[in-house]
C-alpha cells in the first residue's frame, strides 16, 4: 500500500509541479507608508507596513533613520484584524518629530524597503470622510470536496464613499469598528465580516477578513499622522445563516465556494487511477483546528496553522 501511494505521489509531482495540496507563500510586505519616494511627509506621520501571511516572527524589527544617520526612537505595535491571522499591520509611532525637510529610510531587518522626505511641518487636521455608506449580507456554502470545507459561512460586506485629506488622500485608510470594538484596523481594502454558522474552518478558511456578524458597523478615516475622523454613522446589520432565496443564481440555494482540494495549477491532471489515493492524503493533511476565541466570546477563530491546501 506505501509502494502504490508512493507512486501516485510521484505520478502527480511529476504531471503538475504546481499543486494546490502546497503549503502557502511565507508572509509577504504587501504595503508601507510613507511609500517608497513619498515627499512632504508630515513631521509627526506614523510608519505603518502590512503584512499578509501566517508567520509574524521578526515583523517588528523596524527602523526609522534618517538616511546616512542612527535609528530613532520609536515605538512599534502589531495589529491585526479581529479573528483573522492572516494581516498584520506593524505601526511604527517615532518619539520626537521628524525633522523638516530631511530624507528617511525605512529598515524592515536588514532591508531598505521605504525612502521619503519630510515637508515643512506637522498634519494636525483629521481627513473628511462621511462614513460607512452600505452593509450588505450574503451566505456561502462550501462543500467538503474544496479547500475551506464542509462549512456555511455568512458573510457581512461592507462599502463606503470618498474622502478628502490636506495632506493628499494617497495615504488614508480606514478603521472599521463593530460597536465601539476596532475590529479592522488602518486598512485599505474593503472590509468583509464572516460568521461561521456550520461546519469547521479548513484549508484557508472563509474569504472575509475579519470575524463578525450582526451589530452596528462604522468606519473611520484615518491620516498618516494618526488623526482620525469622528463620524458616527453607523450602519445596523442582522446576519442570518438561512440560504440565499436565490444566492444570485435562481436556484433557490446560497453560493457554492469553489473546489480546490488536490486541484492542478497549469500542467496535465494526475492519471485517472491515482486521484482517489492522492485526495485521501491531501485532505486527510488539509484538517486545521478550529481554536474557540477568549473564554465567554463565544466565537471560533481560525487556528494559526499553515494549511496544507489552498487555491490556486
């Protein structure tokens, strides 16, 4: 029995290259402000970088200097989106202002990853925004055949409009709160609750990127100095797991979430007698541990474990 799962091992290394039964990319440096070449950064601006992945060791090693001189004082966080452990925003808070008109490097480790120039003072207005402008709710089903399942997950979308900055609106983001709770911090992507309400969390888990269901939502801007917008609109959403009447299709049955486990990316699939042996393995290896959040939140939380499959 090794010998022939072996060999369908072999078979399907050898067909495509590029499995979907591989490990995910190590965490990647997705964003940081102040972006490479920025110029007219306000003197009390915050560094912020974003990181998308599951590792976080050594994310905190940052430096602020100014070029050809020594480190500054900083102090540095690591946030991340409620019940998600795939983003982490380092925020890199400096002690004393910045000095005007005067070049700075960004040391993430050993690398350069940011160079900008200071302006002539320091931004002390928050930006003009109008708040959270939409919630919509939508419910998928994912089938125990695909990388994230068997599960329904009900899903909280949420939109909203322009903004305006006196220092430009380039490096604006913005704060999402449930309640008075900051569930998604300083981001620059749409925001999409989940709630699971069947079944486990497997592979990479639901498409949103924060845990929540129903409440009251608001958003704020936020400048890169740190100054945030006060408005209170909020916007009230109740989440149902019942399914779709039509999931947007018209067969009276919520969304079905794509199929991956085992899948090929680019390449000829695995030979038709070696699928079974190979999906057993792969999926028996993709099972991650759904861990419960802090005692008496009553919400699950996907394990920070790498999965074993994903999509490609």
């Amino acid at each position: 029995m090794k010998l022939v799962v072996l060999v369908a091992l072999l078979v399907c290394v050898e067909a495509a290259r590029a499995s979907a039964c591989e490990p995910p990319p190590p965490t990647q440096l997705r964003d940081v402000l102040p972006a490479d070449g920025t110029t007219g950064v306000p003197t009390n601006a915050q560094v912020r970088l974003d990181y998308y992945g599951f590792e976080t060791t050594g994310l905190q090693d940052v430096e602020v200097r100014p070029v050809g001189g020594a480190a500054l004082t900083t102090i540095i966080a690591l946030l991340g989106n409620a019940g998600y452990p795939l983003r982490h925003l380092v925020v890199v808070r400096l002690q004393a202002p910045l000095a005007p008109q005067t070049q700075y490097e960004v040391r993430a480790g050993s690398t350069v990853v940011s160079t900008f120039r200071t302006g002539d003072g320091a931004d002390t207005m928050p930006p003009t925004f109008a708040g959270i402008a939409s919630v919509t709710t939508s419910v998928t089903d994912c089938a125990d055949s695909a990388c994230c399942g068997p599960n329904r997950i009900a899903y909280v979308h949420m939109g909203w409009g322009g903004v305006s900055d006196d220092f430009g609106t380039a490096t604006v983001r913005y704060n999402v709160y449930a309640g008075s709770a900051l569930v998604v911090p300083m981001t620059s992507d749409r925001a999409v609750g989940y709630q699971v309400c069947s079944g486990e969390l497997t592979g990479t888990g639901p498409s949103g990127n924060f845990q929540g269901g129903s409440g009251g939502y608001r958003v704020r801007a936020v400048d890169l100095a740190g100054n945030e917008d006060t408005n209170n609109v909020t916007q009230d959403v109740m989440v149902s797991c019942a399914p779709q009447s039509d999931g947007g299709n018209g067969d009276g049955a919520s969304s079905q979430a794509g199929g991956c486990a085992c899948s090929t990316a680019g390449g000829s699939p695995c030979v038709l007698a070696v699928p079974l042996l190979l999906a057993l393995w792969c999926l028996r290896s993709t099972k991650t541990r759904v861990r419960r959040g802090r005692a008496g939140s009553g919400q699950r939380s996907i394990a920070r474990k790498r999965p074993r499959c994903y999509p490609t």
